[in-house]
C-alpha cells in the first residue's frame, strides 16, 4: 500500500478500510507521508466526507499515534470538557475549580489561542509565574492531591493530530466535520477523563456557523467518544456574540475571577455553572435541582474561588492573586451608539479585534498583550439611547486597525432582536 493510494481511494469517494486508515496515520506519525499528500488527504475528506465508522477509526489510529496519559493511581471519576472554540469564553476557568471543590476530579489539557478565538493557557498565564508545561507526572499528581490541574498538552500527545492540525490550518481543510471530530476526540481519548462534556460552538464567531452543522459534529464525537467506552456529554451553545462581558486575557480572567467571588452573574456563569451540573449530575447521578445547588453553594462558600487559588499555586503561580485584579491597557477608547435602537454584535469581529490589539496570534509562537482588550458595555439585544457607550476598547497604541474592527462589531437596530437561547441542544452521557 502506498500513501498515494489512500489519497487516490477517498478522492474517488471510497470508504476507507481499517488498514488503509492506520497505515496513513502511522505515515503521517514517522514522517513517510508528505506534507502536500496530508493536505490532499485532508482535502479529499473534506469534499468526500467519511462514514462515522472512518472517523471512528482515524480517531483511534491517532491516538495510537503518541502516549495515552497515564491514569493517576487515586480512585474515583475523572471528568474533562472541551470547547470547540470562541470569544470570551472562560468557561474552564470556573468550571475547573468549581468541580474540583466538590470532590470531582478535573483533569484539563488545554490550548492556546489562534485566530480570533482566546485559549485557557495564555488566559492562565496572566498569573504570575504559573506554568502550563506540566510534566504527564506532575499533571497526574497535582490532579490527585489538589483535585485539578490545567496544563497543555506534551509533544507526544496525538503527534499525527499535531502535524495534521498544521497543515489543515494552512490548506483551508479546518472546516470538515469528521477531521474536527478525530482531531478533538483523539486528543480527549488520549487523555484519562471518564466523562467528557463537549461544548460545540455555533455562530459567527465559532467553526460550525450554523446550529445543524454544530448539532451534527457534536453527535459524530459523542458516538466516537460512546464507541470508545467514555460517558461524552454534548452541548451545542451559542457564539454568535461573546460569551462573557469581557475580551481579552487579562479582561477575561479578571471576569472569571469576579463570578467565582460571586460578584457577577452573566451568560458566562450562566454556562459554566450549567456544565459543572451537567457533570456533578452524570458522576453522580443527583437530580438537576440538587446539582446547580451544589454549583452554587461552592461558588457562594469561597470553596471555589479557595481552590482556584490551590491550583494556581500548584502550578508555579500566585494564589493570592485571585483575591485581586489584573491590570488592563491604559489607552481607552469608547465605542458609541451611532442611534437609538437594540444592539447586535458579531462575535467574530471582537475576536479579530482583540487579536489586532495585540492580544491574539496570526501564527503559533507569536508573543501576545495580556492587558489589551474589550470590555462590553451593552449585551446583544440590548435596548440603547444614540451616544450610549457599547463597548470599551483597551489599547496600548498603535491601535487603529483594532478599533476599527471593533467598531464595525456593532450596529443598532431600529427592530427589537430575537436573542438566541444560550444552550440549542444538549445529548449524550449514556454509558456505552
Ligand atoms: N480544535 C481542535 O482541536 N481541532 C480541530 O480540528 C478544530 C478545533
């Protein structure tokens, strides 16, 4: 067999075998496929599809790819939730130490930003001195003695979904449902977690842009991760707008910080509380008045916000931060209402806003601006008077092309908008 005849294969529409698919994937691991023959693969599936059992097998041949974490010695149940990807979404900021305060044992690999979506990592390293290099072994120990840890991911965690993702990302092939599916759940699946929540994102700002297209890929990783024996939990949720107030890393975390102390209420805790009951409810099998109680009490009681504090010192960083703010740019700028009306917004707009302040990559290894960003003033649907301020931009200068995009994020109906529910959907958690 040669890589050449797999490509030929899913050109033509084929169905692929299980020996063509591992065959690929090992020549894509030890460097025997090219570059040029990934991108014609990718692009293949992108225009051909796969069946679910195709995609099944290329998650599985990935994550044989590289090493599995190892599972920690402690008992008990060991959860994980994943987004697909948004703005101000800082949903694994509060939902880690919120699970973690109750006894649920959180073990979250994450990413960094890309494009005009933010990343967990670059967010956590607003604290002081906290790493997000963890070793496999000090990952698997801090998760058994604080309860959680949030680290990235090790070079040889999924290596084929590693040098797939680049070359995707460079060939226009991001946008196929099945090589979304393999690439998220190969890198759940190599991870221990027994419950994984999804939450797969629809709208401007988000991959899928429509609610079928996410509501289909959100049921294509449930089946993967149920046919590899993990309780996977899916919610289709909302980024047509931001999800919180707040864009930009510092921004965010000072966000995140706030509804933890329980200063804050807003679609962001909204959600974050929403997934850490879905979670509680799936370990425990509690009903789902009891688990929002729960939820709610860690964050009222300080447990949450302490146990932050627990994870960030872990990690190298300050704990007594969370006590506290971190700085933001000096430069404002306020964004008004050109007339009186209902506000719209784009999501995708403040994203590629923030990142053109500084505050996100064009390419993986850029240096990026913590305290730039946006701070919203008005929510989607939101009635406002002519002159009103929307938003606050954040900027440290040189920030014309960044305001620009952030102004032309908003506009004003003379129509009252429909406002989408947070949550379209949400499916899965039987066990297999
Ligand atoms: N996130 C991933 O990890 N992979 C994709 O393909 C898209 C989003």
């Amino acid at each position: 067999m040669r890589v050449y005849d797999v490509i030929d294969a899913k050109k033509r529409g084929e169905t692929l075998g299980e020996e063509e698919i591992a065959f690929f994937v090992r020549e894509i691991a030890n460097g025997g496929a090219q570059d040029c023959q990934i991108a014609a693969f990718c692009m293949a599936v992108l225009l051909n599809g796969m069946t679910d059992e195709e995609c099944f097998l290329l998650t599985r041949e990935m994550v044989k790819s590289g090493d599995a974490a190892p599972r920690p010695r402690a008992e008990g149940v060991y959860a994980d939730k994943h987004s697909t990807g948004g703005v101000s979404d800082s949903t694994t900021l509060i939902l880690v130490p919120v699970l973690a305060s109750l006894g649920v044992k959180c073990a979250k690999y994450s990413g960094r930003g890309l494009a005009h979506t933010g990343g967990t990592l670059d967010k956590l390293e607003s604290f002081t001195g906290l790493r997000v290099d963890l070793s496999p072994e000090e990952f698997e120990r801090q998760v058994e003695e604080v309860g959680g840890a949030v680290s990235g991911q090790t070079e040889k965690t999924v290596p084929a979904d590693k040098r797939m993702y680049a070359v995707r990302d460079v060939t226009a092939t991001v946008d196929s449902i099945p090589l979304i599916a393999a690439s998220v759940m190969s890198k759940k699946l190599a991870s221990f977690a027994d419950v994984i929540l999804l939450d797969v994102k629809y709208g401007d700002g988000a991959f899928m842009k429509t609610a079928r297209e996410a509501e289909r890929l959100a049921r294509l990783m449930v089946s993967i991760g149920k046919s590899a024996g993990r309780r996977t939990l899916a919610a289709v949720t909302d980024m047509n707008a931001p999800l919180g107030d707040n864009i930009g890393c510092n921004a965010e975390v000072n966000e995140a910080l706030q509804i933890l102390r329980g200063e804050k209420q807003n679609r962001l805790s909204e959600l974050s509380f929403f997934h850490a009951a879905k979670i509680v409810q799936a370990i425990s099998g509690c009903g789902k008045e009891e688990a929002f109680a729960a939820v709610r009490e860690s964050v009222a009681s300080g447990a949450a916000l302490r146990k932050l504090a627990e994870i960030v010192s872990a990690q190298g960083g300050d704990g007594k931060e969370v006590y506290g703010a971190f700085p933001l740019a000096e430069g404002r700028h306020i964004i008004r209402a050109a007339e009186e009306g209902y506000v719209q917004m784009s999501a995708l707009a403040l994203g590629r806003a923030c990142a053109a302040l500084g505050g996100g990559r064009a390419r993986e290894g850029d240096t990026i601006d913590h305290t730039v960003g946006i701070l919203l003033k008005k929510r989607e649907g939101s009635p406002v008077q002519k002159g009103e301020p929307l938003a606050e931009v954040c900027h440290n200068g040189n920030a014309e092309e960044g305001i620009a995009l952030a102004e032309s994020a908003f506009c004003v109906s003379d129509k009252k908008i429909k406002c989408r529910p947070l949550v379209y959907a949400f499916f899965g958690g039987e066990r297999r």
